[in-house]
C-alpha cells in the first residue's frame, strides 16, 4: 500500500523507521511503526509468542502459501496453526 507520507515526518518521529525486507514484493521501503515497548508482549498477542528455542537453526528461505519467507516463520505458522 503506498502512503502519501513525509519521509522528513518518518525520520523525525522517534516511533517510526524504514525498513527494507527481501521477502517484500515491491522494491518499496517498508514503515515500521514502534507499538510497544521492548520486553512488553500485549496480552492479545500472547498466544504467538515465540519461546526461546523454538524453531531454533531453522535457516533458509521456505514457499508458504505462495510467498518466500524465512524458515522460521514457517516453524512458528505451522506450531501456532496459521
């Protein structure tokens, strides 16, 4: 999705950054945007925590559902059942 943003808004706000990501399908930067602070898990997103060790050396690229993605996020798709 394009934005009509200020890259100048972006660089300026502490919240946000850019990023670029390889499994991305447009060569476009991506917006990241800070929603919490370090070490705390929001309790809706609790239940997708990633446990220290699991999908441990999964390396690589994997296709899931049609798209290349990082081995360790097929690892943790496939144990949290999405």
């Amino acid at each position: 999705m394009l934005l009509p943003v200020s890259l100048a808004g972006i660089m300026a706000d502490p919240g946000m950054s850019l990023s670029r990501s390889p499994f991305s399908r447009e060569p476009l930067p991506i917006v990241k945007r800070a929603s919490f602070r370090k070490g705390v898990v929001p309790d809706h997103l609790e239940k997708y925590l990633i446990k220290k060790g699991e999908c441990a050396g999964r390396t690589g690229v994997h296709i899931y559902h049609g798209h290349p993605v990082p081995a360790t996020a097929v690892c943790v798709a496939e144990k949290h059942g999405k």
